[in-house]
C-alpha cells in the first residue's frame, strides 16, 4: 500500500500554461489522497522562500498545505514539527566553489535558510526569473558563503555540466532546464530528502509514488516505489519512470493515481 505521494513543483504541480497554478483536477486529486491516509510531500529544488502560496497554504479541503517538504534538492526537509533533515554544504567547498564564480565569472544562486540569492543579473538569471515569476534580489557571495549553504545554481550551459562535476567531485550537479544546473552536497539529493522523510514518518520505500518532469527528478523517480513522468516531462524523466502520465494540464497526475488505485 502506498502511504507516502512525493511531488516536484513546476511542471508537475504548478501548470505553465495557467499561470503557474495547481490544476483543478490536481487539486481534487490531493485533496481525495490525503482523506485516504497518504502523505503529501513536496520535494522541490526551491527554498522555502520561494514556495508559492498555494503549496505552502493549501485550498479548500487541503488546508495547511502539504504534509512535509523536502526543499532545496533534499538539503532541508521539515514539517509543522521543525526540521527533520539539515544536510549544508560544508564551508570549504562552498569557498572553493565562490573561487571557481570568481574565475569564470558566471551568475549564481546562493540559496539559504533565509532564501535565494543572485550574484547578478545576467541574461540566463533573467530568464530563470521570467520562468519562476520570481525576482531574486543580489547580494555580495563573499559574505554569503560565511553562513551555511544548502545550494548552488550555476548559470551556465549543459556542456559545462561535466566540468563542474569535475571541479565540485564532492558535490552532486543536476539539472531541470537548459538555463541552470543545480549543485548540492553529494550526500543530499532528492532521494535522500525522500528517505529522511520515511525515517522521520516510519515508512518505507515500498509504500512511496513519487510524480516529476525534469532531469533533476531522474534519481527520485528512480528510488520510489513507482515513479511517475509527466506528459510534459523531458525524455529523460520519462526513461527513468515506472509509469508515464498525461500533462499536468491534461489531469497526468489523477489519471496516474488512478491508474494505481490511489484516489477514486
């Protein structure tokens, strides 16, 4: 039996073609998974910052939003309980990291307790921002670094993707679009927030659906029980899933519920 839902935010929850709005359908579908005993868990390479309103408050019949959220790729996962699972990336990578901005001269997000962060404004940051409906305020790196870091996007093209695995080998560089890669402490990822979760909850992986589109879904899709690709997912979400769904505006995630007797 399924007892824990896993869900990545854009593209998955959020539809692009609505305004970055939960779907109706979505939201019914939620709302029936939860009456039927089933976490509902975020799992989102955003801060808790950058959570819209409609996750973090929920709707009608979904009041107090999700039931846990593993944020920033894993790196900080909490529930209406506190923090659960804290996983920073260490002082000294984060500096050589700042060293190799320095050199190459890249935009970055620096995300914190306290939010997201940019080093500037470059055509790439902007894009980001007219795809999140976010603006991230700048802010000096140095000093930044001088706290605990959980993660780092790099505004850089996918063919440098290997060169910073190279130059961060302690650190785990993923992707959901072409504009950014994320960087995280290579013992923090998606599947790691997932198992934190079921520690922190007493389930197991057995009893876990997770629903993602991006590449920075692959491992998660990988280590659930069923991992399910949206329609709109890329080519390789979709390789990595058990199961492919419709659209996230086209009903992919109560048709997949559905499909594994989930919800009615």
């Amino acid at each position: 039996m399924i007892k824990a839902a896993f869900f990545d935010i854009d593209g998955t929850l959020l539809s692009p073609a609505t305004d970055r709005l939960i779907p109706q359908s979505t939201k019914d579908a939620l709302v029936e998974l939860r009456r039927r005993g089933v976490k509902c868990v975020l799992c989102t390479g955003r801060p808790k910052v950058q959570l819209p309103w409609c996750i973090t408050d929920g709707f009608p019949g979904f009041e107090g939003g999700f039931d846990s959220y593993i944020t920033m790729t894993g790196s900080l996962c909490y529930d209406a309980d506190g923090v659960y699972a804290d996983t920073p990336i260490s002082p000294e990578v984060s500096a050589r990291f700042i060293d190799l901005v320095d050199r190459e001269g890249f935009d970055i997000l620096i995300l914190n307790r306290e939010g997201s962060f940019a080093s500037g404004h470059g055509p790439r940051m902007l894009e980001l921002e007219d795809m999140v409906a976010f603006h991230y305020p700048e802010a000096d790196i140095h000093e930044l670094v001088k706290k605990p870091i959980y993660q780092f996007c790099a505004f850089v093209p996918p063919e440098r993707d290997e060169e910073l695995r190279q130059a961060m080998p302690d650190c785990f560089v993923t992707r959901w679009c072409d504009v950014f890669c994320d960087i995280v402490p290579s013992n923090s990822s998606k599947p790691a927030g997932i198992r934190a979760a079921l520690e922190h909850y007493g389930l197991r992986q057995e009893e876990t659906i997770a629903f993602g589109d991006g590449g920075n879904d692959v491992t998660m899709l990988q280590y659930a029980h069923i991992g399910v690709a949206m329609g709109n997912g890329n080519p390789e979400a979709k390789r990595a899933a058990d199961y492919v769904t419709d659209d996230v505006d086209k009903g992919g995630i109560p048709k997949a519920l559905r499909r594994f007797g989930l919800i009615g």
